[in-house]
C-alpha cells in the first residue's frame, strides 16, 4: 500500500480481515486534498453499486417476512407500468436478467445526474425504451432495474428506502456510518471524489444528485461498516440459511443476487464493485478460508489507464501467491 501511496497517488481506505478478526485497516491520501485531511477507516466514501447487495437484502427480507414473492411480476407491486414491463419478475430484476437497459447507456444520462429528481421520475426515463431481450432469456448489468427494487420496497413498505435499510439492516448491525447520500446533509468524515484529466492531474468530480441512484448506487459507508456488514453475512444475521443459499447461487454470467461469485486464488470468491464519479469501491469475500478485503477509494491511480489491480494484489498477499501466475 505505501508502494502505491507513493507511485501511484492511491488515495482511499483500506480494511483486510480473516477469520472476522482485522489485520490491516487504514487510510492513505486525502479524504479532502483543499482542506489536506487524510482518509482513516473512518472516512465515508461513495460506494456506487455495492449498493445493489443491501437491496437484495431487503428484497430477501421482505420476502421472509411474507410481503412479496420473488417471482411475482412488478406490476403486482407497481402501478401504470408499459406492457413490456408488467411480466418482469423481482427475480429477474435482482440478477440483471430483465432486459432492462443500464442507467449509464441512456444518452443524457450522465449530463443530467447533476439534476434533481424523485426516484420514479429517473424511472420514467427509461419506460419507453425497448428491451435488450426477453426477460429472463440472458443477461445485462442494469442499474435500472435496481432503481425499481428500490421503488418496490417503497411501496410495500410505505417507508422511504433509506429508513427501511436503516431500520432493518444498519441499525441492528451496528453500521452507524452507513446510509443514503445526499448533498444536502452535513455529513462528517464525508470524503471528496477527484478524477483526473486528459493531462493526468486531479480535479473535483461532477457534481451528483445522488437520490436518482436509489437501490442501485446512493449508499455511503466506510470500510469498518462494510467489514461489519462482511461478519453478519458470514454468521448468516438478518436471513434464514435457504434464503442465504439462494442469494449466493448464480443465474447467469455469474452474478447471484447482488454479488458475483467466482475462483479466486483456488477458492470461491465472492465479491461486487462499485464506481460513480470520483470514487471506486471493491468488496471481496472468501467464505473458506473467512478473508473480507475491502477498499473504497476517491481518486484513480496516477497513470490514466486505471486497471485497479490493488484488490488482486492484496488477495495475491493474503493467499502467499504471485500475481503474475494467478
């Protein structure tokens, strides 16, 4: 890490844990470079698409507590949806198999993410837009579908998404440092997002209207949270063993409910990343033997074709293993 630090500009928090005990956690670089504050572990980052594993996770336990069924069609849940649309299953939503477009792949979608807007309004974007394919037939990454996860637990619940999550997941969990991103809240220990430039050099990221990414890239955590959040799903908290059993079990290309499962150093690798403007955010799980590492950062490496080998070269240290023959 200090390599990286110094050649490479690293900037953002770091947590490794094993066996759910923490044998590295610290920040490197400037949570804020105007004001020269450094990141810690107790620096909250943008988290972008890890978001998507604590919708599942309140799908799941919406499910349990019987007040949706997984292969119910949305419309059952949502009104005055397109036709198109009304067969869609929440099931298919949660692993990417709707044919629903990506967020990003709408054009105008990045220039207007400055923008405020409800969440079924960013929705309504995309309600005239043809599917990919038939749904459940293959599979595309869809930040979308993921925004309608969220509006869904909206309406079962009559809460917002926010309080759902915090009610049922943060709190009893104990990740006090977690939750939905918004410009309009003081948030202490909040870290700024850099990207660099055509020549190279930093500069602040655009500005983002963070709501319109609900259920799919809103949250803010920090890495103790996300290591937390790593030991609940190891002790299996919060869900039945079947419903855990389900969450881990690919569909296609892959991805399961939120995560995508894969080898890693000869071991079964779980993990998802994250990425909006100005921040990357990498989960990695090993279940055998138990290794978390988690790394949120908020600006890219110095040299402008970012690869973000940082979590392999990690793994590569934990499993005592050369990177270049993995």
């Amino acid at each position: 890490m200090n390599h990286l630090v110094t050649e490479h500009e690293f900037s953002g928090s770091v947590i490794v844990t094993k066996n759910g005990k923490t044998i590295h956690s610290k920040g490197y670089g400037w949570a804020n470079r105007e004001h020269q504050i450094p990141n810690t572990p107790d620096t909250k980052f943008r988290i972008g698409s890890i978001t998507k594993q604590f919708t599942a996770m309140a799908i799941f336990i919406l499910y349990e507590r019987g007040k949706l069924e997984l292969d119910s069609p949305i419309s059952t849940y949502i009104p005055n949806l397109p036709r198109k649309w009304s067969e869609i299953t929440i099931d298919q939503l949660l692993t990417h198999t709707s044919g629903i477009m990506h967020s990003w792949l709408l054009p105008g979608f990045t220039e207007t993410m400055m923008q405020p807007a409800t969440l079924a309004e960013t929705i309504d974007r995309f309600k005239n837009r043809p599917l990919l394919f038939t749904p459940g037939e293959s599979f595309a990454y869809s930040d979308v579908g993921y925004f309608i996860l969220a509006q869904i637990i909206e309406q079962v619940t009559g809460e917002t998404y926010e309080d759902f999550l915090r009610r049922s997941i943060f709190n009893p969990l104990g990740m006090n440092d977690t939750g939905a991103d918004n410009y309009r809240q003081i948030l202490s220990h909040r870290a700024t997002g850099y990207t660099r430039n055509q020549a190279g050099y930093l500069e602040n990221a655009a500005h983002i209207y963070m709501p319109i990414l609900t259920g799919g890239g809103n949250l803010y955590s920090t890495v103790k949270d996300l290591a937390r959040w790593d030991q609940a799903l190891t002790k299996q908290k919060l869900i039945s063993e079947i419903s855990y059993q389900k969450m881990y079990t690919p569909v296609k290309r892959n991805y399961a409910y939120g995560w995508f499962l894969e080898e890693g150093f000869g071991h079964q690798k779980i993990r998802h990343n994250g990425n909006v403007p100005g921040f990357r955010s990498f989960i990695i799980r090993y279940p055998k033997p138990q290794v978390c590492i988690v790394i949120l950062k908020n600006a890219p490496r110095s040299h402008l074709s970012d690869h973000n080998h940082t979590s392999a070269e990690l793994e590569a240290i934990i499993f005592g293993k050369s990177l270049q023959n993995h």
